[in-house]
C-alpha cells in the first residue's frame, strides 16, 4: 500500500481552527486512503464508484478553511504527483457541492494539471453551469501550455459534446465530433450516446440519427438520446414511433424515458396512446415512481381527462408539491377554476406552503372566477412570505387585478394595491409586467399612462419586441388613437404575426369592419402567416358586416392554414355561423373540437330564434356529459326552451343540473325558473323559485305577478303588489299590465281606471297598447261593451293596434256579443287579413246572421288553413294529435269509456259556446277534439293521480270546456289544457280561467 506523502500538520497551520480542519483531515485521511491504497494511479473520472460521497461537514470545513489551498503550494517538487492528486480531490470536493467559482480559484492556481483537473473542472461547468465555460476551457486546454502534452480522452469528449448540446452549438459539436474522428480516439458507449444527444440537442435530427444508426447495440442512453431529440425538436409523433421500436427491441424504458414519451403524447394531446403507456408503467413496477405519477397527471390534465388525473392523484403513496402544482394547474388548465380553489386551500390546510408556480395557478384561476376578494387574500400571503418581488408573481397579480376589478367604475385604480404600485414604480418592470400595464390601460381607456408606459419601453430598450409592441398598437387602438396605433405599427421592422393581429383586432373594436378586412388582406399579401387572434378577428368582421360569403372564404383559408381545430376559431365561426346561416350548418362544426371547449351559448340562441327545442336539449345533455362551458344566460335560454306543459319533465331535469353546477343563485335565472314553470303549468314551483331568491328586483316580481295572472288567481297577484309596494319596489311597465289583468280577472272596474290614470300622474310611465288594451278587457269581461267602445275612441289612433281589437274580440266571444264580435273581427282583419282567428269567428258571426254570401266566401278563403292539434308528453316522449287523423284503437276506446260514464253520471253538453268552437274545424261532440284524444292517451299510459298536461294550438272550444270540467269531478286527478290565450287548471269541477277564455 502506498504510503501519504505529506502530512497533516503540514497543511493545517492554524491551530484556531482545529476542531473544524481535525474532522477534515480523518475525512480526507479515510478518502484518500481508498482510492489510493490498492494502485498508485490517478483517479478515473469515468469510473464513478471511485468517487465516495464525501460528509457534509467535510465540505463545510473546506469551503471555509483557504489556507489549505495556499499550504498545498508548499509541497516539494519531488511530491508533485502527490500534491498534483490531492489538489484534485479539493477540485473534486468543490465541484460536488457546486461551488463553481471556488474550484476554479484553486484550479488557476494549480502549479501542474493532470487530464484529471482539466476534466473535474469542465464536468462541473457542465453539470452547474455556465455551459459555455466548458468549451472555453477545452479550447484552452487544446491550445495552452499543456496543449502538447494533454490528450482528450472518450470522457472529454463527453463531457464538451453534452456543453454544445446545451448551448445548442451545432458549428462547435462538429469541430468536437471531426478531434474526435482524427485523433481515432476509442469510440465508447458514453461517447457515442454524447454524440446523438448532442446532435438531437441542436436540432439536428438527421445527423443524430445517422450517429444512432451505426452504434451497433445501442443501449438505453442512446435509445433516450435519439427519443428526447425528436420530441424536444417536436416530432412526437416520430418520437412515439421510436419509442415503439424501443420496446420491441427489449429495451426496458426507465422514468426518464417514460417522461419523454408522456410529454409528447401531452403535446399530441393523444389520450389514447398515453393510456397504453400508462398501462405499461403499471405493468413493469413504476407506477410508484412519484415523478412519473406527476408526469401522468400532467398528460391526463392536457387531455382533458380529469377523472384520470384524480385516480393516478388518489393512488399515489407521497406528494410533493410539484405534484399538488400539477393537480391544480390541471383543473386550471379545463377551466375549472371552484375545484382548483378548493384543491389550493386542501394544500393550504394539509401541507401550510406553497411556491410561485402554485400562486400563479391559483391567481389565473381567480381571475377566471372574477373573485377579487380571493385574489387579495393571495396577495396578503404573497406580502406575508417576501415573495413580493418575483416578477412572475407581479406580473400574474397585476393580470388578476385586471381581470377582475370594475373597469366601468369611477376610480378603479383604486382597487390596485399601493404597494404593488409601488414595487413597479421602483423601476421592476420586465415585458410581461409592461404588457398587463398596457392591457389595463387598454380597458381603461388610459392614454395618459398608456403614454407613460410607451416612454418606459423606449428607455428599457424593449421597442423591438413583437408582443410589448402588439400590446401598445392595441393600448392605443382601444383608446381610439388611431394615427399613433398606425405610427407605432409602421416602425415595426418587418411585423410578424402579432403586430398585425393587434391592429387587425383594434379595428374590429372600434367598428371599422372593411377596414379590418382590407388590413387582413394586406397581411395576407405580404406573406405574414395569420393566427387565432387574426382569425378571430376577422371572423366578428365578417359577422357585423353579416358577410356570410367573406366568411366562407375565410373558413376555407382556416382549414388550408391548419387552424380548423383550434378552439377559439371553431368558436367564433360558430357564432358566425349560428347568425347568419341555419343553425344546422353550425352544429356540424362542434365536432372538430371537444364538448367541453364549445361555446354553446351561440348555438342555443340560434337555435332558440329558430324554435328548434329539441337541438337545444340534445346541447343540454352533451354539456353535462361533458361539463362544457354553460354561462347563467346561456342556462335562461335552456330554461325558454322547456316553457311548455309537455316540456316539464326536461325542464325539471335542467333545475336540477343548473342547481348541481351551482348557477341557481344568480337572479336573473330566477326570473327564467319563475317563468319556465309558470309556462309548464307549474305554479306552486314558480312561487317556491320566487321565495327561496335572496333578493328581488322589479324583474322577479313581474315574473311571479304574471305567472299569478296567467293561472287564474288574480287575488293572489293583487296581494303580491301590496308586498311589492312594502318593499319599495318600483314598478314599471310591465308590472302594470300585471296590475290591470288583475283586476279585470276580478271585474275590479274602478280600481283599473285609478291605476291606469295613476301611471303617468304618479309614476310618470306613458301608457302603451297592452294597458290600452287590459282596460278594454277589463271592461269587456263585465260586459260594459258600450263603454268600451267610447273608450276606443278616446284612444289615440297610432295605439289601436291588433292587441286592441283582438282583446275586444275575446271579450265579445265571452259574452256572446255578435254584433261587437263582428266589428272586432272586421278591424282586427283590415290590420291582420290571414289571423285564423279572426277569420273562423267572423263567418261564425256571419253565419249566426243570415248573410250566407259573405260567409261562404270566408268559408272558401278558409280552407288552406291546416288542421289543429294537441300535444303530450309520456315519459320523454312527445305524442300529436291531429285534427285530420283518427286515434289509435286504445284512444278511441278510452273516449268511448269516458264518454259512457259521462252519460251515466248525467252529463249535459253545454250548447252555448257557439263563438268559442271558431277554430275547431268539426263542431258537435267535444270528445272527438284533439285535446280529448291527448287527454284519453295520458290517463291510458299515466299512473293513476298524476296530473294529465296536454297542449293545444288553437283556443279550446267550449264542448271540450264543459266536459273536460265534468271529467274531473270523477277521474280524480288534475287535467291542464295549455291553448294560446289561457291555461285550464281542471279540478272538482272547476276551470281555473272562470269559464273567461
């Protein structure tokens, strides 16, 4: 065994320092003795298990103690290969811990250099950093004193071609690669592997993969090399091949690689291939890996399969906080911000800490919420942990800030912390932080400090960069300063895409449409590839020119460009779509990207406009397989769709899920629930969805006033008005015609004519047709049809529109006033030649007085008018009746069995109902109706007691009336008829509507 050349006391002079230099040299003793003892060689650096990990107090020591890098100049010449070694082992010590400039202190001031040095050095630059030291030291090292007697081994090699791969320097692998060819040095594994990852690091794939191709057995480093250089270079999808090839091969993948294919099935957004990874990772024993289980997460996030990263989330044994990160930045990342947030403050309570990634997660989910008190909240922690200077963190804050505070206030700066002000005002800014500025300026219509901003980005020099200067063309757009908008966009040397899209984008704010078309031309001739935001763009353009054809065009060049599948312009050709083309051509576009990325809330509108209820339903169900986007306005339209008796069962359905997404609370879906159920027929649910709403605005109590009115129970109403009156709610124009339908449903006469002249004395509201008209019912349900007419005439002229004479025409039907139902019908008929109505009763009318001609010629023009129906709906399925179809077998049978136990019970058909039988097509027995056929089929498939709905679209005649009131005092359940001008509540006997209809 050789023996230590020098000794310890020859090192260590201060005896000050004993304690600690005692421990370094028994460390240093116990080291050097075993890599030293069994050959008197220099240590390799390749050979791995020659270096031992070193105590920690061993490094303490050192770092501390600088004379012993002095002393060991002291050793004689003749020890210069001992003295040669130990200076590597300090080199060696300091490279371990990283302190990079302390070994190359000792390394500059080494008397003699082995290979060694020159490798411990260059290897810690490579692990630590800079990279590019190293191949400034290799360069040195080839061409400095010892130049002549160094040579490169394959570790060298190694060691410089991983410092190009890092700095991406193409030009000086290639001079390495060319040494490495000419001075035929030995090819080993390492050094082959160091080739190909080199090569794929720069970006040149061909080369790597001709380096990969000639290693005869290429092991798991070079199949990792050749995999990460594809996937890093973005072909995934080659990479996925490789890594395909890989397995076949039998090379057993390790996390490393898994990660790398994990990633590019991220980037691919390819769920299918990544769950068969998954499965593989299970299969061979690392699915406890905690790395892999976050690269899982991560994957099965930007998949949009959250229900998979909740399960690797649930069965993972640790957690790191890159692993809480990454649960919450997934559900960030699908926009489901309320579950992010109660992930964060899980983390909060569990592990008590979190860093900027995890903040600047939550803030971003914050800002989708709109929830500034939160956002504070986070602000005061981040003020609390002294983290307040992370630009990062500034940046996102300001971003919060912005998205969430009341830009329509009057002092909105305000509600900005001072403090975060204050940092920026110290002079902190970096781009990002300058581009939230220049939004907030842009939303605020702040040019003074938009201004101000563009003085500080001339003084930070950051006038070449494309986004800060997008953001000024638009700070200046919004805030209609065109000329400097133009100015600033015409210095730009050569714009790209995002100066153009600004501009583009701030002439479609301000209403230059074709201005905006000619400026996306004109990018389009000068070669300058548009992205979503121009799409987007020059999609609203098209729209609010209603240019259906350039937006054609447009979409043909989206689908040429490869933007057919990006969300954001499927969404914005949906709308476009949805506005001026049939709502079909929309719906096929909602296959190009998934449910859960859609704005349906075009397509809802759409198809609400066109009174397709069924395609809206069909959306409400994908939205909740999918949890897509569902806003309160797009929900009040769902609710629209299902304001039908025959609708009730989807409607209850859609409460149900609005309630489970937590969107009920918001009142103007109140208002939508109110009116939904008093459509369905359902007023005992409208008052329940009026009382539990927290606060009530004129909105709701005209919703719950109407929906009283429209079931008969004008008492009910009148008391509401008290309540309302109570609570200081003023009314408007619609609460009156509430008022006033109140009254005329209670034959309250005085009181209606108090009120109606009390509108414009008392409450200043001009009275509109419908209030002309409600005292016209009002006095025509009393049969005061004289009055009425002397009311007419005092009504001005531009206000006797159909609602006047079709409101007289129902009162004269009630009371079976021919000659008023003439003159009605007659008026009604000179605004409105093809009302149904109207036509059906004057030839009755005609008929009852003997002017046969003239009802023979109504009769005639009549006939092109289609046959009435009535609707049910049985167990989500919707059943029509028909006035030109004969019921099924079971239906007639049904008829026949009420109609027998009518007879028996001593029915009497009610003959006075000429006017009310107009629209039916057949007069005589009532039982034949549509409604009565609708009516049969429910209580032959309903169970017994439940309540038969049925809906009709013309009004019901006065046969069915009187019988379907007689039903109901013996088939002891509730019957409700919907027709245009009422509901009938049937029960006991009795009409809600008071036999008035």
């Amino acid at each position: 065994m050789a023996s230590v050349p020098i000794s310890i006391a020859n090192i260590f002079l201060s005896s000050f320092q004993l304690q600690h230099i005692l421990c370094s040299a028994i460390a240093l003793f116990f080291y050097y003795f075993h890599c030293f003892s069994s050959a008197n060689c220099e240590v390799n650096p390749c050979n791995h298990s020659s270096y031992l990990p070193l105590p920690h107090f061993c490094y303490h020591s050192l770092f501390s103690n600088h004379i012993a890098h002095r002393k060991l100049k002291l050793i004689p010449q003749n020890e210069i290969h001992d003295r040669t070694r130990l200076f590597n082992l300090y080199l060696q010590m300091h490279v371990n811990v990283g302190a990079m400039q302390e070994a190359r202190q000792l390394f500059d001031e080494m008397p003699e250099r082995s290979l060694v040095s020159w490798t411990i050095v260059m290897s810690g630059y490579a692990r630590h950093g800079p990279a590019s030291a190293v191949l400034m030291m290799f360069w040195d090292m080839l061409c400095g004193s010892e130049g002549g007697l160094l040579r490169p081994d394959s570790f060298v090699f190694a060691v410089v071609l991983r410092a190009c791969g890092m700095v991406e320097s193409l030009s000086y692998g290639r001079v390495v690669h060319g040494l490495v060819l000419k001075q035929s040095c030995v090819v080993d594994s390492f050094l082959e592997n160091a080739l190909v990852s080199m090569y794929a690091s720069c970006g040149a794939l061909e080369d790597a993969t001709v380096v990969f191709s000639v290693i005869d057995k290429p092991d798991l480093v070079a199949w990792s090399s050749i995999l990460n250089g594809y996937v890093k270079n973005g072909f995934e999808g080659e990479g996925l091949s490789i890594f395909c090839d890989m397995i076949l091969r039998g090379i057993r993948p390790d996390a490393f690689a898994f990660s790398m294919v994990l990633g590019a099935c991220t980037n691919l957004e390819c769920w299918n291939f990544g769950t068969q990874v998954h499965c593989y990772i299970v299969k061979i024993g690392f699915d406890s890996c905690l790395y892999l289980e976050n690269s899982l997460m991560d994957f099965y996030a930007k998949c949009g399969d959250l229900v998979g990263m909740s399960q690797v989330y649930a069965h993972m044994s640790e957690k790191n906080l890159v692993s809480w990160n990454t649960f919450i930045n997934g559900y960030v990342h699908n926009f489901h911000y309320l579950e992010a947030l109660r992930i964060f403050h899980i983390l909060m309570a569990e592990v008590s800490k979190c860093d900027d990634f995890s903040l600047i997660s939550i803030l971003k989910a914050v800002t989708g919420l709109g929830y500034l008190d939160h956002g504070k909240e986070i602000h005061g922690y981040i003020l609390r942990a002294g983290i307040e200077t992370n630009c990062s963190l500034v940046s996102s804050l300001l971003d919060m800030y912005i998205g969430c505070m009341d830009h329509k206030s009057l002092y909105p700066r305000d509600e900005v912390p001072l403090k975060l002000l204050n940092y920026l005002e110290g002079g902190k800014y970096d781009e990002f932080i300058i581009t939230s500025l220049l939004k907030w300026c842009s939303l605020e219509s702040n040019l003074e400090n938009g201004k101000t901003l563009h003085a500080l980005i001339i003084k930070l020099d950051l006038k070449f960069d494309s986004y800060v200067l997008s953001s000024l063309i638009d700070m200046y757009s919004k805030c209609g300063i065109w000329e400097a908008a133009k100015r600033v966009f015409t210095r730009v040397e050569q714009p790209d895409t995002a100066p153009w899209s600004a501009l583009i984008s701030g002439h479609s704010w301000n209403g230059c449409f074709t201005e905006a078309l000619r400026l996306f031309r004109k990018m389009q001739f000068d070669c300058v590839e548009a992205n979503e935001f121009t799409f987007t763009s020059v999609i609203l353009a098209c729209l609010a020119l209603e240019n259906l054809r350039k937006g054609r065009e447009l979409h043909c060049k989206i689908l040429r460009s490869g933007y057919e599948s990006n969300v954001s312009v499927v969404n914005a050709l949906i709308n476009l779509y949805s506005e001026l083309w049939p709502h079909t051509e929309a719906l096929k576009l909602c296959t190009l990207i998934p449910d859960s990325e859609i704005s349906w809330n075009f397509l809802i509108q759409a198809c609400l406009g066109a009174e397709d209820y069924e395609i809206i339903h069909k959306i409400l169900w994908r939205i909740q397989v999918s949890r897509g986007n569902l806003d309160p306005f797009s929900a009040c339209d769902i609710f629209a769709s299902c304001s039908s008796p025959v609708l009730l069962n989807v409607g209850t359905q859609a409460h149900a899920y609005m309630t489970k997404r937590g969107l009920i609370s918001h009142p103007t879906i109140s208002d939508c629930l109110i009116q939904m159920y008093s459509a369905c027929g359902r007023i005992d649910e409208a008052v329940q969805s009026f009382n539990m709403m927290p606060e009530k605005d004129i909105f709701s109590w005209t919703s719950i006033l109407s929906a009283r009115v429209l079931h008969g129970h004008p008492s009910e109403a009148l008391h509401l008005i008290s309540q309302m009156r109570w609570n200081r709610t003023l009314a408007d124009q619609s609460t009156f015609s509430c008022i006033l339908n109140s009254c005329a449903q209670m034959g309250l006469v005085d009181e209606a004519f108090q009120l109606f002249f009390s509108m414009k004395e008392a409450y200043g509201i001009e009275p509109l047709e419908e209030h002309y008209s409600c005292i016209i019912e009002v006095l025509g349900r009393v049969g005061m049809f004289e009055e009425v007419l002397e009311f007419i005439n005092r009504v001005p002229t531009f206000k006797l529109g159909p609602l006047i004479w079709r409101t007289l025409l129902s009162s004269s039907r009630i009371h079976g006033n021919m000659k008023v139902a003439k003159y009605a019908a007659e008026k009604l008929l000179e605004l409105e030649p093809s009302d149904f109505s109207a036509n059906r009763l004057l030839e009755q009318v005609l008929l009852t007085s003997g002017e046969w001609d003239d009802a023979l010629k109504l009769k005639t023009k009549n006939k092109s008018i289609k046959a009435s129906s009535s609707c049910i709906e049985i167990r989500n399925k919707i059943y029509e009746f028909r006035s030109d179809e004969n019921p099924a077998k079971e239906v007639s049978a049904k008829l026949a069995e009420i109609e027998g136990k009518m007879e028996e019970l001593g029915y009497v058909a009610d003959k006075n109902h000429l006017l009310h039988n107009a629209e039916e097509e057949e007069y005589g027995v009532g039982l034949h109706h549509t409604e009565m056929k609708a009516l049969a089929f429910g209580l032959t498939l309903l169970p017994p007691g439940m309540p038969v709905r049925v809906v009709k679209n013309v009004c019901m005649c006065g046969d069915c009336h009187s019988a379907c009131k007689f039903m109901s005092t013996f088939l002891e359940r509730e019957l409700v008829v919907k027709d245009p001008y009422s509901f009938h509540h049937f029960r006991d006997g009795k009409c809600s509507c008071r036999d008035v209809w």
